[in-house]
C-alpha cells in the first residue's frame, strides 16, 4: 500500500515537474520572440528615421525648418590690374582671374568647358582653360578651392536650405548672395564698394540615396562660374563670367542623369547611377567680379542624408558630410547619426534567433532526461 502511494507521489510530481519545465519553455519562447519582435519594430523604426521627415522632426522641426550644409568659402582678392594695351603686360592681363571690370576691361561670357569632365584626385575640379579673354587662365584653378598666401583665405560656414515636407523639397534662395560680408581678408574700396564682400568661391557636398523614381532632380541658378558635379562627373556647366544662369538635372528611372540650362532640353550625361545606392553632388561656384551676386538652388524629390546635432549646441539638423571629403567641413558641437547600421541590425536579430534556439533546445533535453530518469 506504501509502495503504490509512493508510486502514484512520483508520478503526480514528475507531472508537477514537467508541467513546470514545458511552462517556462514556453514562457522563455515567448519572451525571445517578444524579444525578436521588438528587435524588428525598432529596427524598422530606425529605417523610418533615415527620412528627412523623421529625422527633422525629432530635432523639432516638423514642417518647414532649415537643414545646414557645410560649404566651404575661399575669400579671394582681386588681381592687379595692368595696362591692357601692354604688350609686354599682355601674359599679366590674360592671367587674371578675379575681378575684370574694375580695370576697364568689361564683358560677360558664359563658356562652356573651362573645367575636366572628372572632378580630380582631391575631389576638385581640374581647369583646362578657356578661349575669351576672361577664361583663358582657368587651366590653373589652386586659389578657388585652397588658401594661397595673399591671394585667397578658406572660411567653414554653413547655408541653411529651407525644408519643405509636402514637395520633399530642400532650396536656398539668394538673389543678393554675399556670404562673407563679415570677414576682412579681401577689403578693398572698389570691389566692396557697395558694402558687400564680393570676390570668393564656395564649395558644398549633398550625399543621398538614390531612389531612381523619375522624380529626384537638382536646380540650380547662379553667376558666375558654376559646376556641379555627380559622383565625379560634370552635369552642370554654368563656366565664365555672366549673368545669373539656371541649369538643372534629373535622375530617370533608369538611373541616368539628364541635365540641361536654360531651358535646353536635357540630354545624357553620361552619369548613370544605380538605384538603392549612395551618391555625391558636389557644387562649385565662384563670384569674379564686382558687381551682382547670385545665388540659388532646389534639390526636389532628393533625400540627403541627414545628421542630427539637435542633442549639442550647435545648428541642430545638418546635411552630412563624409569625413574623409578634402571640403568636409566638421559640424559644430558632437553629431548623433540617426541613420540604420544594417550589418549591426543582422548581427542583432541573428544573435536573437540563436539564443532562442538555444535555450528552447537546452529546455528540451533536461526535460527529456528528467522524464527519462523519472521513468527508471
């Protein structure tokens, strides 16, 4: 009698105990899928975030705000002038390349090709001259984009574009465009006459994604010299000394980009970028003479990547730049990326996965042992 309620005790508790084992199997089960699940919702959070829209709202700015890029300025200072009729100055005279009209010379001109095709080795344009008188020393472009002693002086500032959420539309707007009225390099009382710092050259860089929609497309309106290149590549050549000009290019679905000014037709490239992945714009201008300053562009349907520096004391929403860019100019204050690691998200969910399948695997055999000894 002893014997069979000891064997009926035994049984009720091996019962107790594998009831007990299957239920925290099944509780820690449900804890790492819960686990995965959470994962995978804020993994795609995060992918969410990578749009302007949610990076710009979560530094405040749900609508409309301004999104800083980091440009570049060169302060230049004008070239001497020389008599015209000179022979002997005549090398002197066709070597300027700042600041003609002050000097009598005059003339505007607009000319296509003064730069390579490809940007060079330091991501810069290369000058291979031109013909008109105010080109022809353009085979040598150091001072524009690097500080030469006594001739131009580098400034990191910023240009705020305006971001408008419902067009996805990002633009700067500068008919009277005279981004280093505040510094002193280049003071001199014919070319600041008017009280505006005239004379300088800017470099800026867009990296974004290529989506390949048909509806990504870069505006862009300025005088004088303006070249805007594509992962390398010239798409836009708005060269010489001239009145404000519009060019413009558009990414098709194919991923080819056909540009054109003023109101050209637009033709191929011969860029073509492919979709789903990363590319460059990169804008060079530069103001040579005295007089108006020009200024104005539109990146439509183009999603730029976006750092958010709102958590330091800085510009807040930024434009990011690639640190190994020669032109990166560094954000002010400590910038938090928001953008998607997708190698690191894998390595999470994988990791996930296999503690799951671990543990339900451990629950199993130690169940299955007891069950077994229980049995003996």
């Amino acid at each position: 009698m002893n014997k069979a309620i000891k064997m009926k005790q035994k049984k009720q508790n091996s019962m107790i105990v594998g009831v007990f084992a299957l239920t925290a199997m099944v509780v820690v089960t449900a804890m790492a899928i819960y686990g995965l699940s959470s994962t995978v919702g804020e993994i795609r959070e995060l992918a969410v975030a990578e749009t302007p829209e949610a990076v710009l709202a979560s530094a405040g700015v749900e609508n409309a705000g301004d999104v800083m890029v980091p440009v570049a300025y060169f302060d230049q200072r004008a070239d001497e002038c020389v008599n015209m009729y000179d022979d002997a100055l005549r090398a002197i005279l066709l070597a300027r390349q700042f600041e003609w009209t002050r000097c009598g010379y005059g003339g505007q001109w607009a000319e296509e090709g003064l730069v390579d095709y490809y940007l060079g080795n330091d991501s810069l344009p290369v000058g291979v001259g031109g013909r008109l008188t105010v080109n022809r020393s353009l085979n040598d472009l150091t001072r524009w984009f690097k500080e030469v002693d006594n001739k131009s002086k580098r400034y990191a500032k910023t240009l705020p574009l305006r971001y408008v959420a419902q067009e996805l539309k990002f633009f700067y707007e500068g008919s009277e465009f005279y981004p280093l009225d505040d510094v002193d390099f280049s003071n001199d009382d014919y070319v600041n006459g008017d009280g505006h710092n005239h004379l300088f050259t800017m470099s800026l860089a867009v990296p974004f994604r290529v989506a390949g929609n048909g509806s990504e497309a870069l505006e862009i309106e300025a005088d004088d010299d303006t070249f805007v290149f594509v992962n390398e590549r010239l798409a836009i050549d708005l060269g010489g000394v001239h009145e404000p000009m519009k060019g413009v290019f558009r990414i098709n679905e194919q991923g080819e980009v056909m540009a054109g000014k003023q109101g050209e037709e637009l033709a191929f490239t011969g860029i073509k970028l492919e979709l789903g992945d990363n590319a460059i714009i990169r804008i060079f201008h530069a103001d040579r003479d005295a007089e108006s300053s020009v200024f104005n562009m539109s990146l439509i349907g183009i999603e730029p990547k976006i750092v958010n520096t709102q958590i330091a004391d800085s510009d807040g929403v930024q434009v990011a730049y690639d640190p190994n860019d020669p032109l990166y100019a560094k954000p002010l204050g400590v910038s938090k990326t928001v953008q998607l690691d997708n190698k690191r998200s894998y390595i999470i969910i994988a990791t996930i996965y296999g503690v799951t399948i671990i543990v339900v695997a451990m629950g199993v055999v130690v169940l299955a042992r007891y069950l077994m000894r229980v049995r003996r």
